[in-house]
C-alpha cells in the first residue's frame, strides 16, 4: 500500500495562504467530494466525502473509477479521513469490488468516520438496524413469492405493468441494504451493500483503519479548525420523519411538491406487513388467486369461469373486459402501491441517518456543510444540537458563516430546509455544489433538482451554483462582471473528471 507523505513539499508553492479545495467528482448519479485543507507550513489534510453511483447508472462506472484514480494521484496515496455518510449505494457503491476497490487498496487511510446509526454496540442502533431487517425481509419475501407467480396474470399489459412496479421496489429496496458484517449472517432475501462491506472491514486488518462512529454535539479536531457533528439525530421520531408536516408547510419551513411516490399507502405499516408475511410464497399467492387454468380442488378454471353464465354477465361481458380480459376487476397486485410507498419511505429513513458534517476552518471560521442526504427530520434537528465543548455554539451561527454548501440529495424537495435552511445561508461568499446527472434524472422521471429549491439557491448564490452534470450556469444580472470573474477565478470545471472550488481561509 501506499506511503503517508511525512513533508509539506507537496504544498503548492503559489500558495500564499491557508485554503480548503473541494473537488466534486463528475462520475454520473452519485456523491465522490475530495476536500483538501492546505496550507504553505504543513503537508495538506484530505479527507473523501462518500464515492458511488446510483445502482442502475451502470454506465459511469469506468468514470468512478478513473475518479478515484485522481484521487490518488491528489492524495498521493493517502487519505487523512475516510467519511461515509449512509449506506446507499450512490454513496458508497465505489468501494465495491466491481467498482473502484481496487484502487482503494493501493491508498493508505489514516481513519474512517461514521455516523453513530453504525455503531451495532451502540443500543438504539442496533434496536433500529434490527427492525429495518426485519422490514426488509418480509417486503422482500413478499416481491419474491408474487413475482413468482405473476404469470397466473392472464393479460399481457397488465403482467407487465405489475412486474414494472415490483423492479421499482426492489430497485429501492436493493440501493440501501444492509451489512452482514455488522450483524452476523443477514436474514433471507437482505443482500449487503458490497461497499459498505469493504469499508467496514478497513477495521479489521492487521494493522487496523480505525474506525469511528459520531453522535451530534461533538467537535473533531482539523488542521486549521474543527469539524462539528450535527446528525443524525438521537431522537427515533426525527429519523423516520421525512416530510414536514401540514403546519411547517403552511410555514414555508420546505419546498413543498405533492408526493412523487407511490398511491396506496392507506395500509398500516404492521397491517401490510403481517399481510405480506402470510403470503410470502409463491404457493399463497396462487391459492389467492380466483380463476386459474391450473386444476385444483375447489378452484374455477379461468376458461370455464367465462363460459359459466353468472361470471360471464358479471366479470366478462364488457367493452373493457375484451381488452384485458378483465384484469381491471383484479386486486391481486393492488397491494404494491403500499409496498412501494413503505420503500420509498425505508430509502428516506437510511438518508435521514445522514452523517452531517459542518467544517469549520481558518482564522475566518468560514464553513463548509456537507449533509450528506439528510432529509426533514435531520434538518430540523440541528437546533436541538449541543456541542460539548462549545455550549453557546448554534446552527444557526453555522448556517451563517457557511460558505460552501453541498447540496443535500442531489437537490431533492426535502434534503435543504427554507427556513431553517438556506434562508440562515447569509454569507456574501456562499457558493453552492450540486451532485446531479440531469440525463439520468430525466430517464427516471425524477425531479432533481428541484425548481422552486434551486431558483432559490441561484439567486441566494448570486449564480455561484457548481452542478456536476453542467459545470457553471450563466452570470446573473444582478452580478458584476468583476464579480463573476472572481468566481471563476476561484472555481474550475475540468472536462468530465471534477468541479474543483477553492476558497481562501
């Protein structure tokens, strides 16, 4: 493995002062962010923010990979701090062995950190891993068994339609599963994220990565500052809230947009899942099936049933009965609305258990907020957030004096607050980077990032908005030549590699 470098002559020499440098790899849908804290008197820190791409982005792979190949070559092959936020996969699919490990291996890391939602000694956590497992395996289950026996579905169009929405669930529920390794053997039908794996076993080596798990409240000593921890929250009930409620929406607290889930979440989450578990073989699943071609005792065959006058003038004689042979009449795939929903909301859980990280450096206290993809319930929690060794210190004053802001969740509704959010971002400096890959977007008919949030962060900004897909947008009226110059005086967009954006501490 590499060598950590033990002198400052890989310093840049025009180097007049202290400064931090964040590098926002362009490597499809994903999070890959170098920051690099330098200065002329001492060799720089560097610390990667997450590495991986969404899980269908399969195209960018080899772009990943060359990503942490420049990684290397920056760090020349030594990374002071390895920070993983949550285990999704377009955060951490990188240091899978089908991606980029073997490139990881050739670094040396001096520690990683985590959130405390890691920690399996830590109580709640592992109270918590334990009933998303739980829910996993029996949604899983469930996909599995009426997969199977989908094909008892007579009507093309709707067998296909239903087989679309179960690729949909397991596409949501395959991006955030679960390490065996920090559980032992993982229930049937929860596959690990292979990059999560390979992270966490960095600490069982010989010599071991130390591995290290934060709570919100603590301050972690940097060359030139600090960095403060601000989530996850502790508080079960604002990991699993998402959304904000109809009062803080009324409050403009979030960009509100209607739900882009799916309909039919009107089952209790216990209610669907004990459904789900009574019928979590494909033999169920057939027997639940009311006309079927294939013989059994006391089942009407489908052909039979259509020639039998009760059924033929109540199930089959009408105008939309002969183009789908009645399957709009069916229920049997109604459940997957509800399915899908609690998906969607497992995904949001694991993104709310963000590691939410505020660099504070230089004599200036500028700060650099790297939220991972916190939603509401992180966000909102950051006021309740005692430093321990700072008890005066808010998030509010953070949010003040914070200079560069990562955008959370690729720019998503609910990953940046209004008012508790951007609108405390008063600094004249603020610049703003966004991992997005609009073409990808598009293709999965999401909506990222979000308009009402971005035209905001444009104009909040003054136009200092970095995308990953587009680089720089257009100078804004309001903004002075002179002005924009030194943005990009500042700023560098380096073909398909990186956005690079420096700021003087």
């Amino acid at each position: 493995m590499a060598k950590r470098p033990t002198t400052s002559t890989d310093t840049p020499a025009a180097l007049k002062g202290p400064r931090a440098t964040v590098r926002m790899y362009r490597a499809g849908f994903g999070d890959c962010f170098l920051v690099s804290i330098e200065s002329p008197s001492q060799r720089p820190f560097h610390m990667l923010i997450d590495c991986g791409i969404w899980q269908s982005d399969r195209a960018n792979v080899d772009r990943l990979v060359k990503a942490v190949e420049h990684v290397k070559e920056v760090t020349r092959g030594f990374l002071d701090v390895l920070v993983v936020t949550h285990e999704h996969k377009d955060h951490v699919s990188g240091f899978g062995k089908t991606q980029a490990a073997g490139t990881f291996e050739t670094l040396d890391i001096g520690e990683v950190w985590l959130a405390w939602t890691e920690n399996m000694s830590d109580r709640l956590a592992r109270r918590l891993r334990r009933s998303y497992m739980e829910t996993h395996k029996k949604l899983t289950r469930a996909l599995k068994g009426f997969r199977a026996s989908a094909m008892g579905i007579d009507a093309k169009q709707e067998r296909s339609r239903l087989s679309r929405l179960v690729d949909q669930i397991e596409e949501l529920l395959g991006c955030s599963a679960l390490s065996e390794r920090a559980m032992g053997a993982a229930p049937e039908g929860v596959r690990s994220l292979a990059g999560m794996d390979w992270v966490k076993q960095l600490g069982t080596r010989t010599p071991a990565v130390p591995i290290r798990t934060w709570k919100p409240g603590q301050s972690i000593p940097l060359p030139l500052g600090r960095a403060l921890v601000l989530g996850p929250p502790r508080r079960e009930a604002s990991l699993r809230k998402e959304e904000a409620n109809a009062a803080e929406k009324r409050e403009d607290e979030v960009y509100t947009q209607k739900r882009l889930g799916f309909s039919g979440w009107a089952l209790g989450a216990d209610s669907l899942l004990s459904a789900l578990e009574a019928h979590s073989s494909p033999d169920a699943w057939d027997r639940g099936m009311p006309f079927r071609n294939n013989a059994q005792e006391g089942v009407f065959r489908l052909d039979h049933a259509r020639n039998h006058r009760f059924f033929r003038e109540r199930y089959f004689e009408s105008r939309q009965d002969s183009l789908d042979g009645g399957q709009w009449r069916r229920i049997d795939g109604d459940w997957l609305g509800s399915a899908a929903e609690m998906a969607l909301r497992m995904q949001e859980y694991t993104n709310n258990t963000s590691l939410v990280l505020a660099l504070e450096l230089g004599p200036s206290k500028k700060v650099l907020l790297f939220p991972g993809d916190a939603q509401f319930g992180n966000w909102a929690s950051w006021d309740d957030v005692k430093f321990e060794d700072d008890p005066d210190l808010t998030a509010e004053d953070l949010l003040r004096r914070t200079v560069l802001y990562k955008v959370g969740h690729h720019g998503s509704h609910n990953a940046t607050l209004r008012k508790r959010g951007l609108e405390r971002m008063t600094s004249h400096e603020l610049t703003a980077m966004v991992p997005v890959d609009a073409e990808f977007v598009k293709a999965q008919k999401w909506n990222m990032p979000f308009p009402p949030m971005f035209a905001d962060l444009v104009k909040r900004t003054y136009g200092r908005v970095l995308r990953s897909d587009h680089g720089r947008g257009e100078r804004p009226a309001s903004v002075s030549e002179a002005e924009w110059a030194a943005f990009i005086g500042n700023t560098s967009v380096e073909d398909d590699r990186y956005v690079e954006c420096r700021i003087d501490l």
